[in-house]
C-alpha cells in the first residue's frame, strides 16, 4: 500500500480536518490524528501515577492517551470513590491568554455536561479543576464498561435488536443535549460505553448501561467554535463525520443524528459506512458515494439509511427515529450462530460458477492480463468540445507470459525480499495420509498463512455454497484467484467457526471497500486441522467476478505492477510507456508519480464493452469531478480488458492527474469542494 506509514492503520481512525482558505476557497486539509481511547479497560500504570491532581484525585493508572491529552483512572479522596479525569493536552509555547481562554472553555463545557447529569445514558462530569496551570475534567467512572468498538472488534456484529436498544439509548442522551442546543460533534463507537458483558443482551433499562462519552469537550450549538482547537481547526473521525462538517459548515443537531446513524451502522454491520482503507478514500466516499450496502441489518436498514443521508435536511427527525427504533426492540433475540448461518460469506452480488480463464494475447504481442483505454478531460470541459482532438491511450498490465517464454518485466528489478516463494513446509500426515486442515473439500495439507495465494475452484455459488477447492500459486506469477489476507486465532475450535467470519470482516473490510469489485471470505479449520495444530481462520480476498491478478492490500509492493482488480482508492502509479503501451507500477504518494486512483464506478448491467468505451470518462468526471479543483486537476478513466469485462468485472477506475501533465509530488484529498 503506498506511503502506508503515513496514515492511521485503524478501521475509523481519527483525522484532524483542517480548513484552510485557498484562492478564496475552503480547503480540506487530512492529517493523521489519534483520539483517546475510550474510559473503560485495565489502568496502565506509567508516568504521573500517584500524582495527587488539585489536592484531591490520585492517578492510579492511565486509560489511554491520544491528541486530545491523557484519560486517567483516579481516586476521589474526599468522597473515597474512583473517577476518571481527563487531561486536556495544551502545546508548552502557548501564549498566555490562549491558555486562559481554553480554560475558560473546558469549564463552560463542562458546565454544560453537568446540565445533562440526570440522563441515564450519558457518562456525567463532576467538575473541572486546573492543576499546575492546566485543566483536568473529573468525569463518572463505569467500572466494568467496554466501547462499542471493543465489542464489535471482540464479539462481531451486534444483532440489530440490541442495536436498536444502543440507538435508543443513544438517541436519548443527544435528544436531552439538544433540548439544551448543546451538541456532542463526536458520536463514534469508541464514545459509545456499555456495561453488559454479553453483546447480545444490551438494553436500554435494566441489565446494561449505553452512556454516550465526551459529553465534557462537545460544543454549545451557539458557541460558534469547534472544541477545544483553534478555530481554524475540525476535530473528526471521516467515518463517522457528517457530510456538511467535512465541507466546514456549522454543526447542527442532525449532524448528530447523521453520527449516530454511522455508529449504529458499524455495530450492526461489523464495518463503518464509508470506510475505503485510508483516510482519503474514506472522505471521498463520504461526500460523493451511497453507504456501503447493509447486509446484517434486516429491518433496521431503512432507518440507518434515513439517518445517513448526505441533506441533513432529509434526515429523519428524532422523534421519528425513537418510533421507529422501539418498533424494532419488539423482535426476537438473536443468537450469533443463527447469524452466522444467515449470512455465511455473503456476497452482494451473487455470481455462477464461472470458469478460471486466461485473456487471449493479439498476434505479436503479450498476452495481457489487463488492457486499459484511457480518456482525460479536464472537468470542466464543454461536452461539445470532447469529442474533437481527443486520442485514446491504452494501458497495458504486462503478463509473467509472452508467448509462453517467462517474461521478467515485472520482476526483474524487484528484491527477494519482497517477493513471497510460497513454499508449503513438510505435510502434516496421520495414519490415513496427508491432514487437510479445512477438510477434503478444500484439499490444502497446510495451514494457510498471511500473504498466501490460492487459485480457487468453485462448486454452485460463489462465497454461498460449499467451500471451494483451493490450490497454493504464485502472487506474482500464477495468476491468483485470492490471497491470505490475515489469520485470526482462536481459543477453541467453536471459537473459530462462530466467530471467525466476524473478526474476518473486521481484519478485511477496509481493503475489500478500497478495492473495485472484492469479496472476503473466511475458512476455519475443521476438526481434524484443529488437533493437528491449525488454531487460526484464515481471512481470504477474492474477487466476484474475476481474478486478482496479484497481491492485495499491504501484500503489495512499491514498484510493483497494478491491474484493474487489485487497485484501490487512494494507490498512487507510476506510468511508463512502450510504443503503443503503457503499465502503470504502484508507487508512494509522497514521491513522483503520474496518477492516483480516486475511486471506481460500476457500469449500468447489460452495458457493452464497446459502449462503456465511449462513455468512460463521463461516468468519472460526474462522480469525483467537483471533489477536486478543475482548474489543477483531470478525472481520468481506466477500463479494464475485454476478456475481464465478459467475466464481470465491470468497473470503470477513475483516476485524477495533473491538467499540465506535470508529475505529483504528493496524496491529493478532495478538497476543493
């Protein structure tokens, strides 16, 4: 993955959206930005413990640390109970008067989170002291408590009853704020705190708790400054931030409702609603793109989407969402195996068996596993005047094959290092013969690993039916059908088969959301593998349709060639030419290269290849034109080969380029909205 340092690797991480005025215009600037965990789990001791704060609270040990300071477990020695306190981080060189002027805001926030001491469902703040000349918030402890994002990453999924309960919940405690024009501007699931130690019996009332946190630094609705930052700063998750905010306008009350929705979308679903695989892809899919489609939600679906939608003004209203949500609460539990029968490797599209194919190479030439045809416009070119000197530039992936000799265009100057052999260690045997860890069907006779790639052979429906039969290949030369993409372990066999699908969507969205056409599958071992010694599911990434073609995700290497299908939103190419071809080679963003990939667009079915030829660059330019400044930048298209096209890879890839030509230096954002 290009320049992957240099962004937050976890699901929803939280960015720092600076805006920025440029030629007039507001600018979106994403910088990688680390919140502070939730208040719940084991105290750390570390740096501070025992520090007696205003002469009253002890630190016992940290909670977690990120941008906004430092969250504390801390004993309340004049009463004898514990407390959470958070240390506001404030810069050493700060002038004296801002400092004045922070403080007086955290105590005016936390004035107006006492105000919302009464609701049952939000963490409450006792006060808020300064100490050695900085401000600390003392806030409830909830002994026991874990955050929504622990339990979705732990458990999977949370049934969409109990979900519904969570958005009651949450629904409540935003409701008492807003009859108060106090505004929370965070709902995320790491601000989301229950106490039930079984997902599955989650309430409202009663045996659980659902508190919503970081009440103590949200925003009076008529304060007119964001939290606890410059005024020039946007404190937001991409994931979970409304559309108008990420666009600099003033936060209302249905931006709220809008995070609630991409919260309870990520509890029910495992995933959030526009996660892409990095920042960038994730803002992008944000301001221009559908949710992801729901897949676990049942009933509960219509009302996610309402509260998701991109006009605040179309979103539903609060008293409507409660009627609805207490409708929901009225079904049945739901176990978890039930859920996994359901929905065992779902696939959005549901595809025949297709047979495994090789492109056909023309006479002379390479047989090529991807053929691109490109057309670049700038955006804001006439219609009437694209059809007059414009010149059809194909992209060519090479193949490891040209005319069946081993070509080594793509290999040539790569180290061995970054190149997986594939070798299958000694076969575990029994007295029957070889183990297969997945059973017979399968046919594997080891434990599949992290960067492994498989050809797969499918009997009835893809990702629905019976596991496919699967073979080790080459990444680089065998034309794969999929790849390892992680191993989860588990504590027990029923461990792995009830809930490794779930942990294998946590560990595979992103990727399977930045790519154009991905699917993720998980395979657990069976009885016999698991006494042999294969602990772990396997979490795989294929294709609906087509192969991969190579590596996927983090697998993939700079320099490293791309096709249509292991693309993803937010890779950067290098493009280099031969005669009439051109092959586009991964590179860091942060470096020279030609093009970065904006995003995808799915043809209308029963569209021809020849007709999606002479329509390519509208379809981009419609969709992720006004995400980028004209006047600097083309949407550009790639469509894929034929012979890709007939199997039904139908995605056209949208890229953005300099207008001049010139090369870029650096990862473009849409950010001249």
């Amino acid at each position: 993955m290009p320049n992957r340092g240099s962004v937050v690797r976890r699901i929803g991480g939280a960015m720092r959206l600076n805006m920025h005025l440029a030629g007039g215009r507001e600018k979106i600037v994403v910088e990688p930005f680390m919140f502070d965990q939730a208040e719940a789990g084991m105290a750390k001791t570390g740096d501070g413990a025992g520090r007696v704060v205003a002469g009253r609270y002890r630190l016992l040990g940290s909670l977690g640390a990120g941008g906004m300071g430092r969250v504390w477990l801390a004993n309340d020695q004049e009463l004898d109970c514990d407390v959470v306190l958070k240390e506001l981080a404030v810069p050493p060189d700060l002038p004296e008067n801002e400092l004045n002027a922070r403080i007086a805001r955290a105590r005016s926030e936390a004035r107006h989170s006492a105000r919302l001491r009464g609701n049952p469902h939000v963490v409450t703040v006792y006060d808020c002291v300064v100490d050695d000349g900085l401000p600390w918030i003392v806030m409830e402890y909830v002994p026991g408590a874990r955050d929504l994002e622990a339990v979705v990453r732990d458990d999977g999924p949370v049934p969409r009853t109990a979900t519904a309960r969570i958005g009651l919940a949450l629904l409540d405690a935003l409701a008492a704020g807003h009859r108060l024009r106090i505004l929370h501007r965070d709902v995320k699931p790491s601000n989301v705190l229950v106490t039930s130690t079984d997902p599955y019996e989650l309430s409202s009332q009663g045996y659980g708790r659902v508190l919503l946190t970081d009440y103590g630094i949200s925003l009076r609705e008529d304060a007119g400054e964001p939290r606890l930052t410059t005024v020039s700063g946007i404190i937001g998750t991409p994931s979970y931030l409304a559309p108008e905010r990420a666009r600099g306008e003033e936060p209302t009350p249905a931006s709220d409702l809008f995070s609630l929705g991409a919260t309870l979308y990520f509890a029910v679903e495992g995933h959030g609603p526009f996660d892409r695989g990095s920042p960038v892809g994730t803002l992008t899919a944000l301001l221009t793109e559908e949710p992801t489609p729901l897949r676990r939600a049942g009933n509960l679906a219509p009302i996610l989407l309402d509260l998701l939608a991109k006009d605040p003004h179309q979103r539903l209203r609060p008293d409507t969402a409660a009627q609805l949500l207490t409708q929901l609460t009225t079904e049945g539990p739901q176990t978890q195996q039930a859920t996994v029968t359901q929905v065992s490797h779902p696939s959005a599209k549901r595809s025949p068996l297709e047979p495994q194919y090789e492109p056909e190479a023309p006479p002379g030439k390479p047989r090529s596993r991807a053929v691109w045809s490109r057309r670049h416009r700038n955006c804001t070119e006439p219609r009437s005047n694209r059809a007059k000197g414009r010149r059809t530039r194909c992209i060519i992936v090479a193949t490891v094959l040209v005319l069946g000799l081993v070509s080594w265009l793509v290999i040539a100057n790569s180290s061995p290092s970054t190149r997986r052999p594939n070798a299958s260690p000694a076969e575990s045997h029994s007295a029957t013969g070889p183990i297969k860890p997945y059973g017979d069907a399968v046919g594997l006779t080891r434990g599949l690993r992290p960067g492994d790639c498989v050809k797969a052979q499918w009997t009835g429906i893809r990702f629905e039916t019976k596991p496919p039969r699967l073979t080790f290949a080459d990444c680089a030369n065998g034309t794969p059908d999929g790849q390892v993409l992680a191993s989860n372990a588990a504590s027990s066999l029923s461990d792995a088969q009830a809930n490794g699908y779930y942990r294998c969507e946590s560990e595979s969205m992103s990727t399977v959301n930045a790519m154009a056409d991905a699917e993720y599958y998980s395979l657990p071992p069976t009885e016999q593998g698991w006494r042999s010694g294969v602990h772990s599911t396997a979490c795989l990434i294929f294709n609906k349709a087509a192969n991969i073609w190579g590596s996927v995700g983090t697998f993939r290497k700079v320099d490293d060639q791309i096709s249509p299908q292991n693309a993803e939103i937010g890779d950067c190419y290098k493009v280099t030419e031969d005669k009439s071809w051109e092959y586009l080679y991964l590179a860091r963003c942060n470096t020279s290269h030609d093009v970065q990939v904006a995003g995808f667009w799915k043809a209308p079915d029963g569209r021809s290849y020849s007709t999606e030829q002479s329509t390519q660059s509208d379809d981009c330019a419609k969709k992720y034109g006004s995400a980028y400044d004209s006047s600097r930048y083309t949407i550009g298209t790639i469509l894929p080969d034929e012979e890709t096209w007939k199997h039904g890879f139908h995605y056209v890839i949208c890229d953005v380029y300099r207008s001049d030509n010139k090369k870029l230096t650096s990862r473009l954002t849409p950010a001249s909205l």
